[in-house]
C-alpha cells in the first residue's frame, strides 16, 4: 500500500468519526433546544432586525400624494428563553465544526470535490443549514428555531449514514466535471437556506394558530405558548427565501448547461428537472408577494407555508 493510499484511508476514516461525532452534537443540542422551547422563560427580544418595518408612523407629501411607510418604533418580541439555549447553541456550534472538518477530510479521502453523491450532497445542505441557523441566532435573536431546524437536519443525517453511505472514491465519468463545484455548490447552499426557511414558515403556522386562539379568549400551552410572533416568523422566513432563490435560479441556469454539455440539451423533462422548475415558479410568486405585512391585516397567511413545501422535495438531488 502506497503512503497515498494509507493518507486516503486515514481521511475517510477521521470523516467517518467526525460525522458520527456531529450527529451526537446536533442530538444533544436539539435535547437542549427543546427543553429551553418547552420550559424556558418567555422574555423579551432586544428591538432588532425583525421587527415590523411598517411599525410607526406614515408621511406623506401634500403635493404630490406619496405615502411613505416610515419606521418610528419597533414592536415587543418575546421568545422562551434559558441558559439550557445558549449552551445548546455553543454545542451547535462544536457540531458545524465537526462537519466542516468532515467534509474536508472527506474531500481529502477522495480527492476531489466532497459531493459528488447523495450521501455527501445531504452532508452538505445540512451543514449550510446548520450555518443558516447560527446565523439567525446571531444576528436575529432567532435561536428559538434550533428546536426546529435540527429534526430536519439529525433526520437527513441518519438517512445519509444508514442508507446512502458509499466509501470515497471517484466521480463517475458523466458528474466528472468542474460544473459540480458550480452548479452543486449554489444547489446546496440555496437548499440549506430554504430548509431554514420552510422550517420557519412550519413554525409560522402553529404561532398564527396560537395567536388566534389567544384572540378567543383561549389558553395556549406548551411550546406554541412560547413562540415568538407569527409576524416576526414570516419576516425571517422571507429573508432566507430572498437570499437562496438567486442561488437557486442560478443552479437550475448552470445545470441546463451542464446537461446540454454532457448529453446534448438543456431539458429533459425528468423529474429533478420538473421539480426544480416548479419550485423556482412557487419561490418566483413569494418573492413577488413582497414583504412580510405587506398585505390585509399584516399577514400573508399562506406563502410562507406554500414556499417551505419544494425546498425538501428538490434539493435533494
């Protein structure tokens, strides 16, 4: 056995460990997420990034009958809150960690770019939407979705390892190309941000249904007593959409050309083809919708549900 090989096999077996030890890390954050969802104290948000733009006072011009939407003050925003979440978001954090270095050592192991299949494709997006989520956290005071977004994500983990793991080894001839750094990377980085945003329209709807509880004089328990509002939910939904769907636009784009290169036309009208193309129609109308509260009442009812459903279906190529 050459010194290559042996530096090969000690690659694919640290990522092997590596991706075992990020599985236990996501585990033991989402225990910790969802006792602080479920038990922690409903406390008020910091006024940040989230709050209705539409929240204070409109000025208009006399002469020439222009409103402007102006923000004064910003809405309260309360979220079940505990140190159980911060510790979990410090875990989090060391499982991101793991699976950066489990895909480079992957990569590493096979000596090519590290999503060449299913397994390391799934490896990936859930790694990007992991990243999603700390940067919600982060910047949005959004660590209340840890809860959530890491289902999806231990879900998708266990799949990859139980069912889709192969060694690593070299691309096939037809994916043995510099599009799969293109079009793969934008597929994967729209796709882990659109699980973050799906998993925040989920959210959306139980919080819209408490809160319309809450408005019939009804006692609402549990987790869904917890959430923050519907209204903030949306927002960061939406925001998510806003960044993956030119990524994703871009990856059906460098796809159709990868394909027209490889087999000679840019469509085939298979089902990974048909799925994308509905998927981008369904992103394309949400984000035509505007923002959040733009509509009746604040509310955009059922386009943050309706966008989170092709994020799971098409993203898995």
């Amino acid at each position: 056995m050459t010194i290559a090989a042996m530096s090969n096999e000690a690659m694919a077996s640290a990522s092997d460990t590596l991706i075992i030890g990020m599985i236990l890390a996501y585990a033991a954050a989402l225990f910790l997420f969802a006792i602080e969802a479920a038990y922690g104290r409903r406390t008020k948000l910091k006024a940040g990034r989230l709050m209705p733009v539409g929240a204070g006072a409109t000025a208009g011009g006399a002469d020439d009958g222009i409103e402007v939407r102006v923000r004064t003050s910003e809405g309260e925003a309360r979220a079940s809150q505990s140190v159980l979440g911060r510790i979990a978001l410090g875990v989090t954090s060391l499982g991101f960690l793991l699976g950066v270095g489990q895909v480079v050592t992957r990569g590493l192991a096979a000596d090519r770019w590290p999503w060449g299949n299913m397994f390391e494709f799934i490896v990936a997006l859930c790694l990007v939407a992991v990243a999603g989520l700390l940067f919600a956290s982060l910047r949005y005071q959004a660590r209340y979705l840890g809860a959530f977004v890491l289902v999806p994500v231990l879900v998708l983990l266990g799949i990859g390892v139980r069912w889709l793991y192969v060694d690593p080894g070299p691309l096939i001839p037809a994916l043995d190309s510099y599009w799969v750094p293109i079009h793969i990377t934008a597929l994967i980085i729209s796709g882990g941000a659109f699980m973050v945003s799906g998993v925040a329209a989920i959210v959306y709807l139980v919080s819209h249904r408490a809160e319309d509880r809450r408005a019939r004089g009804e006692e609402v328990a549990g987790i869904a007593g917890r959430l923050p509002s519907s209204e903030m939910l949306d927002r960061l939904s939406h925001r998510f959409v806003l960044f993956a769907f030119p990524l994703w636009t871009f990856g059906i784009i460098a796809g159709a050309i990868w394909a027209d290169e490889a087999w000679g036309r840019f469509w085939g009208w298979d089902p990974k083809e048909v799925w994308s193309f509905i998927s981008w129609v369904i992103y394309a109308a949400t984000c035509t919708l505007g923002p959040p509260g733009a509509g009746a009442a604040g509310r955009r009812p059922g386009s943050t549900w309706w966008a989170s459903q092709p994020s799971c279906s098409t993203s898995s190529r």
